[in-house]
C-alpha cells in the first residue's frame, strides 16, 4: 500500500507541461522580456527573470539573439514563459536599491546613485594630470608624465561604460 501511496503522490507531482529549448529571435532589454521560436511556434514576451513585479531591484541576464535558451512555463501557463537557462550571453543587468551594474560587450557600468565608477577614475585622472607641487626653485609648471595619465585615461574610457 505505501508503494501505491508513493506513486500515487509522484504522479501528483508530475508536470504536464515540461521545460523546453528554443531559439531567441529579438530582446527587449528594456522590458526584462525576449522572443523565441521552437521552429514551430513562436512565444512572445518570455520573462528573462521568473519574477518580474514593477521591483527596482531586478537581475536580468540578456541572452544573444539566434542562440538557444530552455524556457519553463509557470504554472504550466505556456502564455507565461520564463528564460531558466542559456547558451550565450549577450550581457547582464542587476539593479539593486541606488546600485546598476551593468556589463556587455562594450565594457562594464557600476553605478551608485549619481556616481559612476568611469566618471570617478576620470575626475581622478583629471586631478592628477593638473597636479602642481612646490619646489626648492619654485612651482612645478608641467607633469612631467602626463602622456601616461592621458594613455590610462584612454583605457579606462574603452574599458567602462556611462559618465
């Protein structure tokens, strides 16, 4: 009887509607939502997070258009998709109360509130290039190196995104 009873209860649990892999066609990064195709069907506004509740405080990872993504149903609603795991990423996006960090291609963003990290190394860089120091013969009139803090500039700028 406690075998019937254990299968009885795993048969219960049993899904109708499984996890399933398909290819994305477009991202709305904007939206946390992506399109796919089963090459059958095609399912539009699949959440990119399981969760998405008007919350500010939101992880997204953004998979590359015309890679594959499996995708689950909730509730086993085929009308409410969400992304559970990816083939290629095409970025990332965490925002957590006044903190966005955000990384692509084109570099990474970190983000307090009104700060970025990019914007603090370049008001750094900015106030080491204008550095003045007093000598036995006076005040200095030139950075002597100021071609290296314009080369480490330029760098931080490829390397981080936003002001």
């Amino acid at each position: 009887m406690e075998k019937e009873l254990h299968d009885a209860f795993r048969k219960l649990k049993q899904r109708d509607v499984d996890t399933f892999p398909v290819k994305v066609l477009s991202v709305d990064k904007s939206a946390g939502t992506c399109k796919v195709t089963d090459d059958e069907l095609e399912y539009t506004d699949v959440r990119l997070s399981a969760v998405i509740d008007g919350n500010d405080k939101k992880f997204y990872l953004f998979p590359k258009v015309g890679s594959s993504v499996l995708v689950s149903p909730i509730n086993e609603d085929l009308k409410n998709l969400y992304v559970e795991a990816y083939s290629e990423i095409d970025g990332l996006d965490l925002k957590i109360d006044g903190v966005h960090f955000n990384i692509d291609k084109d570099g990474f963003l970190l983000k307090k509130e009104n700060e970025t990290l990019k914007k603090l190394m370049a008001d750094l860089i900015t106030a080491i290039k204008a550095m003045k120091f007093t000598t036995n013969n006076g005040p200095t009139i030139n950075l002597v190196n100021i071609t290296d803090f314009i080369a480490l500039e330029n760098r931080f700028n490829q390397f981080l995104k936003g002001n």
